[in-house]
C-alpha cells in the first residue's frame, strides 16, 4: 500500500464512521484532501478493494471498509490525542452527573434514617436543586395532638408538600444543632411544632438536615439522633 492509497483509506473510513454510509470517491474529492482526478480517487478505491481493505456493498454504491480495513486503520492512523479533549470533557461531565446522583441518594437515605430513629418527619435540603427531601408524614400524624386537630395536621402537611423549602431558606444552620420552637417560625402553620437543624457538607455542597415534630417531642433523643446521622453525612462526603 502505496502513501496515497493509505491516506485515501483513512479519509474513507473516517468519513465511513461519521455518517455509516457508503463512502464514494466525489466525497472524497469535495473533501479537498486528494487534488487528483475522480477517476484516479476509483482506481486507487478499487485497488484498495482487490487487496481486503474495501468492499462494495452494490455495484453502484460506494466502498465501506472491511475488518482489514479497521486493522489497518488502527495500527496506523488512529490518534487518540485528537479524541482525547472531547473524551475527556464527556467523561467529566457524566462523572459530575454520576455524582450529583448519588449526593442526592446519600442524603434521601439519611432522611429515611432519621425518619426511621424518630417518630416525627426528617427533612434536608437537596444538592444541587431547590428541593427538600422529607420522610416519616405519617410519623406526625400518629402523634395526638394533630390526630384530635384535624386542620393543624393538614396546616403540616401543606407546609411539608408546599414550603419547607421556603421555610429552611429562612432559618439559620450551621454545624451546631439549633432549635426552633413554636412562635419562632415564620409559617403560622407550624406554630404548634418544634424544628431541629443542622448542616451538612457533601463534596462541597452545603445543605440543611433537620427534624420536624410536635413541640412535645422528645428534644433529647432527636438531638442525638439528628447529630450522628448528620456526622454520617458529613463521614460520607
């Protein structure tokens, strides 16, 4: 294989990979890479194909390469710098995709954690969106105070589904555990309830894990609660 013939194989087979279609020897010419004549683009085509590296589907369509043809290209032409970038770049960006997933899995089962240790709803804000994940509804509505008052329970429940997002913007947290008991919140809603909240840092990404229940709650056994689970948040990121 003489250098033209080479170069003429490359340039098919790159064009071959791109589109998936027959490859004809005016697409090469329009290609301004060979400035011969159509004519000598076919006879170098057809020797190409006498010799394994090409083939012709229909007799009236162009040449596709053969696995000769990909061997050759391979061990020859094939440069994996020029692809380097742009693998790269894609690797990063579903790396980071792979990763914003999975912070937002850690953090939905610290959630289900806390909301499994306590009998009230646990909550945290979510990586990367302006969401709050919440668990244990059906913890709080267990509790007497809202089972006897059927509009506090349902002023809960649409705080839960309609502003705790709002409503953790509006508190202070940092890595102390911090309290917020009824008069204190904004929301009217849920006046008869008490808030705890912490922060959390995963990979960088700050956020607020928390736990919602009536200002009976037990303060003691949801600040230890609250406390390791976030510490594991914190020990997974």
């Amino acid at each position: 294989m003489n250098e033209r013939q080479s170069k003429l194989l490359k340039a098919i087979i790159d064009q071959f990979i791109e589109t998936a279609l027959p490859v004809g020897s005016h697409h090469i010419i329009e290609g301004g890479m060979f400035h011969v004549s159509c004519a000598t683009v076919r006879n170098e085509m057809r020797l190409l194909g006498e010799e394994g590296y090409l083939e012709q589907p229909h007799v009236s369509a162009g040449r596709v390469p053969t696995a000769k043809g990909y061997r050759m290209y391979v061990q020859q032409h094939m440069e994996p710098s020029k692809a380097e970038k742009q693998v790269r770049q894609r690797f990063a960006t579903l790396k980071e995709q792979y990763f914003h997933r999975k912070d937002q899995e850690r953090v939905f089962d610290a959630v289900a954690l806390l909301a499994h240790m306590t009998p009230n709803v646990g909550f945290a804000t979510v990586p990367h969106k302006h969401r709050v994940y919440f668990l244990g509804l059906a913890n709080v509505l267990r509790q007497p105070e809202f089972q006897s008052n059927p509009q506090l329970a349902s002023g809960v429940v649409e705080v839960l589904e309609d502003h705790l997002a709002d409503v953790m913007e509006s508190l202070q947290a940092d890595e102390k555990i911090r309290y917020y008991i009824g008069e204190e919140h904004v929301l009217p809603q849920i006046q008869s309830c008490s808030v705890i909240v912490t922060e959390y840092t995963v990979r960088d990404q700050k956020g607020v894990i928390g736990v919602l229940g009536p200002m009976r709650m037990d303060y003691e056994f949801n600040t230890v609660a609250l406390d390791m689970v976030a510490k594991f948040l914190r020990a997974e990121g």
